[in-house]
C-alpha cells in the first residue's frame, strides 16, 4: 500500500492519507495551543503610542568606580596568609584530668548488658 493507511469508519468517507500528511499533522501543533492573531480584537502596539525621536546622550563613566587591578606576588600572598592565621589563632582550653583518667565511658551511659538465652530442649 506504500506506507499509506484509510481513515475512516468502514473505509467510506475519510479517505487515504499518506505518511508524509499524517507526519505533517503529527508535528504540527493543534489549533487549541495556538495562540490567537493580534490584529483580530486589538490594536497593535505600534499605533498605541506614536513614534518619536530620541535624544542621544553622551555616557558618563566618571561615575563609576573602578577596581584597582593590582596583582600580588607569591611573597605578598604568603604574608597576608600569615597575618591572617596570626590575627584567627587556636587557642585550646585546658583539659580535664578527667578525660585522661576514665576508661572511654566519660559522658556516655553505661548500658548493661542482657543475659544470653538460655537454652533448653523441647518437651514432648
């Protein structure tokens, strides 16, 4: 049939369609996601407000700041890593002799331990 197919019920009426039509409708979007024409109800946007010529205006770029593009050198960086790590120093909190002399349970719940299951035979 040449890759063709009837439409129709009973083969009366819808007649044949080819592939290269039904991929056409296939990829075209339907009528309901289309959006309406802007010319049916409304007017368009240009004859809402009229044209007129602007005014060209020459930029100001003093007001702006600009960024001082220095680059530091390894030595500079290394120093102001330096400067950086002296000003956020650790400093450590004594330690409680506690902490030394317990056996890994400081502040943590003993949990005592079940009996293991007896084990006994069935009686018959």
């Amino acid at each position: 049939r040449g890759g063709g197919r009837w439409r129709g019920a009973g083969g009366g009426g819808g007649g044949y369609q080819s592939l290269s039509d039904r991929l056409k409708e296939f990829d075209s979007t339907p009528k309901r996601f289309r959006k309406g024409s802007t010319t049916e109800n409304s007017t368009p946007r240009s004859s809402a407000k009229p044209a007129a010529l602007t005014n060209p205006k020459t930029p100001d770029f003093s007001k702006f700041r600009r960024k001082s593009s220095k680059v530091q050198s390894t030595s500079e960086r290394e120093e102001a890593a330096f400067q950086e790590m002296k000003r956020h120093q650790f400093k450590a909190r004594p330690l409680s002799a506690k902490v030394l002399e317990s056996c890994g349970d400081l502040g943590v719940p003993k949990v005592e331990k079940k009996q293991l299951t007896a084990p006994s035979g069935p009686t018959l």
